[in-house]
C-alpha cells in the first residue's frame, strides 16, 4: 500500500509539474537562482522536521518546479490523527488508517479520477491561456512610424543604421511587454496549480477521513496540527521569498529594459544630430553646386562670346589680307608707272641734251625753242611733281603696308 501511495503521490506531483504548467515556466529560474531557492527550501524543511521529528508534505516537492510563486497559499483543512499516541513520521503514514489498507477500495479510485478531472480542466485552461498567449501578439499597439521613413534617401547608411536602431528600440518595447504578459500569466498558472493541489489534498484526506474510526487522540492531533501549522508557514515563508526574488528580477529586468531604451534613444538623438548637421551640408553643398553652375554658365557664354569675336576676328583678317594684295598690286603698277614715268624723265633729257646741243646749231629759232623749252620745262616741272607725289604716295603705301604686316604679326601672336 506504500507503495501505491508514492506512485500515486509521484504521478500526482508529476502531471503538476509537467501537464499543468506551462512549458515556457520550467526554465524560467536561473540556475544561480534555483540554486538559492533550493537552498532556503532545505533549510527551511530542516528546521521543520527538527521542530516536530516529521518528513515535509509531498506537496513541498512542488516548489522544485521552476513555477513562480506569489502570495500565501490557502490553509488546509484539518484532518483528524490517526489512531495511536505518536504523531506520524512521515506523509505516507499520516494519512494511514489502522486495521485498513490504506487509499483502498472505492474511495481511492473516486479520488483519483476527481484528481485527474481536475488536472485535465487545469491542462484544457493553460491550453486556452497559450492559445490566448499566441492570438494576443497580433493585437499588439500598430508600431509607430519611423523617422527614417520620412527622411530623404539621400544618404542610405545612416538611414540603415537609424532604421536599425528603431527596430531594435521596438523590439526591446515588445519583448518587455512580453515579459510581463509572461510574468502575470505565470502568476496565474501558480494560482490555479497551488488552488489545483490544494484542493487535490483536500479530497484525499476527505476520502481518507470518511473510514477513519471516531477515537482520535487529542494530544497526537494538536501535535501533528502544529507541524501542519509549521509547514505550512515554512510553505508560506518560501513562497514569500519566491515572490521577493522574482519581483527582484522583474525590477532588473525593468531596469535593464530603461536602460537599454534610453542608450538606444540617446542613439537615435545622436544620428538624428548628424543627420540634421548631413542636411545643413548637404544644402551647403547645393548651394556651392549650383553657384558653380551659374560660373560655368557664366563662362559658357562667354566662351561663345569669344568665339563670335574670334570668327569676326578671322573674318577682318581675311579682309585685311585681301587689302595687302591689292595694295600690293596697287603698289606694283605704282613702280611699273614711276618706272615709266623714269625712262620718260631720261629720254627727255637726252632730248634736253640733244637741244642744248642744237641750240648753238639752231640759234635762229631760238624763240621758238624757248618758248618750246619754256613749255617743257613747264611739263618737265609738272611731271616731276608727278613723280614726287608718287614717291611720297609710294612711301605711304609702303608705310601702311608695314602697318598692315606689323597688325597681322601682332594678330597671330595674340591667337
């Protein structure tokens, strides 16, 4: 009958540890954490066994689960001592009947099919709070739109990396709001296992009392009601110390989640500086970009200015050197005709010769030489003339020409 009481107890603590509770509560401790807590567990049971010489309850074995904990468990009711004058020494002979075996018959059964409906309805409400856990994350507030949506792609590293730091924020907003869904929905897992076994326990000793023969010793009872008392405030203490610890990492937690949005705000800030700081550049250098359009415009025009001036250029040079020629042809049949107007000047004066040689033969026509020298003194006086104006014009015709030269020299040195 032991036997069946602690597999019955071990299927019991069981199906609380790993039907009942969630499966994101059973590595929920640290290790650092489930080591303390294990610790506070045995010193606490310890001194409860050296105060009333019993072993702890099997629902102390709870407590080993990584289950949180919050607030005192509900007091159990008394059940009635067993018959005899010593107080039992462990949880299985507290609820052994003498003379019966123990959790036999009927009763038993009915216990444990009440226990396992009561652990299935348990299952089938932690199954509707996970589907409730999964259909709550769609239903999350619309994510708020970020700066980097509205900035201009000018500049797409820090946009990637402004972007990336607002992801990053957000994420850390949502996986704190997740933490503390997780944390109340836990709280409420504990609630309802801890209600679960509570009421588990009552039906057993209930089923246990409604055999148990009416003589009870009142001295053994008050004792084993008073271990009952201490377990229950070590049970209470515990649970207490589980709630102070968890309440300790869920400040941390909160901490760290502050700090980390705050570094991560002041990062946003700093890009969002830099960025504003970009744009002032930015318009900087568009207004240095458009003034140097303006220049090479500027210079662009007056490039074909100076192309316009350049062909005119080209053009009075091809009229200057149209005017060289012709001067120079001019100038050609200037020298044919002072030529001319030479070998006329040497003929008359072989003819002058040849009349002062004939004056002395002709000295009876001597009047009319003279007057025929006369004459031709005259048009000698105005051919000379002539020819000196044509030196003089010559020369000025030479004169220009050099200018002409000198002009057209200097015009290819400036090109």
């Amino acid at each position: 009958m032991e036997r069946k009481q602690r597999d019955f107890h071990q299927r019991l603590e069981s199906m609380a540890r790993n039907d009942c509770a969630p499966q994101g509560n059973r590595n929920y401790l640290s290790d650092k954490f489930a080591k303390e807590l294990r610790r506070a567990r045995d010193a606490s049971t310890k001194n409860t066994q050296n105060r009333c010489g019993t072993l702890t309850l099997p629902c102390a074995q709870v407590l080993k689960s990584n289950i949180p904990y919050e607030g005192p468990s509900k007091p159990t009711p008394m059940s009635h001592q067993p018959r005899g004058d010593c107080p039992p020494t462990s949880p299985k002979a507290k609820y052994k009947k003498h003379g019966e075996p123990q959790c036999g018959g009927g009763g038993h059964r009915a216990g444990r099919s009440l226990v396992q409906s009561r652990v299935s309805d348990h299952r089938s409400s932690c199954d509707e709070d996970a589907v409730d856990h999964v259909t709550e994350s769609p239903s999350r507030p619309r994510r708020r739109p970020m700066l980097s949506e509205n900035l201009p792609p000018y500049d797409s590293k820090r946009t990637n990396s402004l972007e990336e730091l607002e992801e990053k924020v957000e994420f850390l907003n949502t996986h704190a709001q997740q933490l503390l869904k997780q944390v109340k929905r836990e709280q409420n897992d504990r609630e309802r296992l801890t209600e679960l076994y509570d009421e588990a326990l009552d039906e057993v000793r209930r089923l246990r009392e409604r055999d148990r023969p009416p003589g009870q010793d009142l001295e053994a009872r008050v004792r084993r009601l008073e271990c009952e008392r201490d377990e229950a405030f070590a049970k209470v203490r515990t649970a207490q110390v589980d709630n102070e610890e968890l309440k300790m990492k869920l400040e941390r937690i909160g901490e760290e989640n502050q700090r980390d949005r705050q570094r991560w705000a002041d990062k946003v800030n700093a890009l969002e500086h830099r960025l504003h700081t970009t744009d002032a550049d930015r318009d900087e250098l568009s207004r240095r970009h458009n003034h140097s359009l303006e220049v090479l415009s500027k210079m662009e025009l007056q490039q074909e200015e100076q192309k316009a001036r350049l062909t005119s250029l080209e053009d009075q040079k091809q009229d200057h050197l149209k005017q060289i020629e012709n001067l120079g042809c001019f100038v050609k049949d200037l020298e044919l005709t002072t030529k001319q107007l030479h070998e006329k000047v040497d003929e008359k004066r072989h003819e002058v010769h040849q009349l002062t040689e004939r004056m002395t033969e002709v000295e009876d026509i001597i009047v009319k030489v003279d007057q025929h020298m006369q004459r031709e003194k005259d048009r000698f006086i105005q051919m000379q003339n002539d020819a000196y104006q044509a030196q003089v014009r010559n020369q000025e015709v030479r004169t220009e020409l050099r200018k002409a030269m000198r002009k057209k020299s200097s015009s290819r040195n400036c090109d």
